[in-house]
C-alpha cells in the first residue's frame, strides 16, 4: 500500500539503490581549503580556519559571538556549566529529543525534568512549561525551586526538532519569569528561523552540531552562539582546557575540557557554509514537493507552522497509529528507502526513567505516528 510512494522517493533521488536518510553534499571548496589547512600544518585546534568559521557562523546566525566545539553534546555540556547548572539541579527539556540532550544534563549531576512538546511544532510547548513551572515551582531568592524535589531548576533547554522552530519567543518569556537560564538545542536548525530571528539565538546561548547528519557538517563539530561576551569567553576558555593564554607556560585556572574543534574540520565547515544557502533551497524544494504529493493523502506531512522557516532538515511524516508506522517503516526500508521512527521518549530511557515529567501526551502521540523519509540534498 506504501508502493507509490516509493515510487515516488526513487524518482526524486533518480534511483532504485538504496536512499539514506540524511547524506551529506562536498559540492564546493572542501578540498582545496582543507589541502590548504594540510600544506599550513595548523591541522588541530589553531588555524585560521576555526577563526573564520567563528566569524562567519556568528555573522549567519546574527550572533555577537561564536564558539567551536568538537561536537554538539560538548557545546550543550559547556553551555550548562555556563548556566551554572551544578550537581543535583535540574534542567527542564523534552522528552523527544536525542539523548545528547540529557546527556549532557547528566554531565553536569544535573537530572532532566521532562514537559510535554506541541504536536505542530514537535518542540517544546510553551503553555505545558507554563502549566508545569506554576503547578510545581515556587521562586525563592530567586531562584526557581521544584517543590516537589526541593531542587533549583537553572535551565529550560527545548530542541528544534528536525530543524522545525518551536515557539521559543513564548518560552523565553516564561524562563525569564521564572530566572531560567534559556540555552538552545539547536543542533538540528541550522538555517530556521522564528519570527525572523535563527533559531539557537533567542536563549542565553544556543548550540549547534556539524555532525555527519546535519545540514552542513565536517563530520564532526559543534558551537555555541550568544551574545554575551563573557559567556563566550568563558565558553572558549573551558573548551580549551582551561588554558591561560601565553607563549610557552602551560597555566590553568580550572578544570577545563578539551572540547575545541579542529582547523581540519572547520576548513571542511567554511567550505560547507559557503553552501548552506542554495542547501536550503534544494530542501525547501524537496520538502514542497513531498507536501504536493502528500496532500490529500492519509499521511500527514509536517510543515512549517506560522512563524517559522524551517531548514526541513529531516522530513517528517505522521501516520494513523503505531501499526502502520511499523508497517511503513517494514515496507520501505525493504525497498532501500531509509525511514525512521523518532526517538525512542527520553522519559522511558532506563538512565532517565525516574525523572521528573509532566503530562506527556503530545510526545507520546508523536513517537507511536512520526517517521523521517529521506532528506537529502537533491
Ligand atoms: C537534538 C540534538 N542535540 C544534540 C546533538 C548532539 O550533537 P553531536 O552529535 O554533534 O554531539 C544532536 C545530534 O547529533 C541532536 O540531534
């Protein structure tokens, strides 16, 4: 019953050989600029490469600051020590998400709290935070305090899932109510915006990744972007062990990680930004004709919803009920056409289980209905 569309995912890929989810393009400079990252030597964490990603990442987002990380799970683990999230705190998420999220909470001997998502945006819902942080919270010298755990909730982090945007101007107003640190998961949403404004730059900090999946990658990569310039700093002095700056001693002032990224990769991520904008085009291209084929189909394609411009980083589907997302799932990927459930709920996880949550009715809708398709570049 899925054959046409099959049908339809191999013409746009124009084969009948297996389709990836998510394949990454080197259609631009990649080479030559890491041939001239090899011939300067400056191979590892210095380069003039990793300052020009910096620049240039900072200057596309709209950010005053940007800092490189070697991944996007370091740069989320940075921004919460930033946030000052300390041993024994919480830190408000969503359940659906990548685990790297509340990993990095557990990183820091911090526990995730879990609120529910919109089913539109599948990102963070701003009236279900509200529910929860006046349900359960009392604010005390001001700081915002669980009443049921006795902890300190520091930071509220809700992803941009799939590159959609969610509605991060109404939680930013809820966090600052509240004195919750807002720190961005953006490591799917490069190139989206809310309202205007790019995602990851309407918290305190916003993180991105350039894993081998992103819209653009270097295999393996991460930043942080604010507008705080002793946030950057900081940022930057704990990703770089923590390192005094001088010419020959070796000083640290704390314990400091080594989390920088390479000039290797940020040469491959120059050449990739370069063409970050004709890969939003070519996504918002494919998206639109997924969306003529599926309308007036009984799968739902998810599109952006108001206010938001999506990168359509990984589409997405919604189909009736759990039995035929396992029958979609069986079916294509039979045929060579990659597809994929959403993760598996954070709030089920053995290591998260026993977290705290709140009503979690419109991720459990969206596990048990939404599949990826392929996304690549076309
Ligand atoms: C939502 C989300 N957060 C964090 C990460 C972590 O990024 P990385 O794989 O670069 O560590 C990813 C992707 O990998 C992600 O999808």
């Amino acid at each position: 019953m899925f054959d046409n569309i099959i049908d339809f995912i191999q013409d746009i890929y124009q084969t009948k050989d297996f389709i990836p989810l998510h394949e990454p393009r080197f259609f631009g400079n990649e080479k030559k600029y890491l041939n001239e990252c090899i011939d300067s030597t400056y191979v590892s964490s210095v380069g003039m490469f990793v300052n020009e990603f910096e620049d240039r990442i900072a200057n596309y987002v709209g950010t005053k600051y940007a800092v490189s990380t070697s991944s996007g799970t370091s740069a989320l683990h940075v921004s919460l020590l930033l946030a000052n999230v300390e041993r024994g705190d919480e830190v408000i998420t969503q359940p659906l998400t990548f685990v790297a999220t509340c990993n990095a909470i557990s990183y820091c001997g911090a526990y995730p709290v879990f609120v529910d998502v919109d089913r539109d945006t599948m990102g963070l819902s701003p009236v279900a935070l509200r529910e929860f942080l006046d349900s359960n919270t009392t604010i005390s010298n001001n700081k915002c305090i669980n009443n049921s755990t006795g902890k300190v909730i520091k930071a509220c982090i809700p992803m941009h899932t799939f590159g959609n945007p969610c509605k991060v101007d109404e939680i930013k107003v809820i966090c600052d109510e509240y004195n919750i640190c807002l720190i961005e998961d953006a490591a799917e949403s490069l190139g989206s915006l809310y309202k205007g404004k790019h995602t990851g730059t309407y918290g305190e900090m916003g993180i991105m990744s350039f894993n081998g999946n992103k819209i653009i990658t270097a295999g393996g990569g991460g930043c942080i972007v604010t507008d705080n310039e002793a946030l950057a700093k900081q940022a930057k002095h704990l990703t770089t062990t923590a390192k005094i700056p001088h010419k020959w001693a070796f000083n640290h002032d704390q314990v400091g990680y080594n989390y920088r990224m390479p000039n290797v990769n940020a040469a491959l991520l120059v050449a990739q930004l370069e063409q970050l904008d004709s890969f939003l085009n070519s996504k918002r291209k494919l998206a639109s004709h997924y969306k003529a084929f599926f309308t007036n189909k009984r799968i739902d394609f998810v599109t952006e919803t108001e206010g938001a411009k999506s990168n359509y980083w990984l589409n997405v589907l919604i189909l009736d009920n759990l039995e035929q997302r396992d029958l979609f799932l069986e079916i294509t990927n039979a045929a060579g056409v990659m597809t994929r459930p959403v993760w598996a709920l954070m709030s089920k996880l053995p290591m998260f289980k026993d977290c705290q949550k709140g009503n979690l009715s419109n991720a459990e809708w969206l596990e048990d209905r939404a599949v990826n398709i392929p996304s690549s570049v076309i």
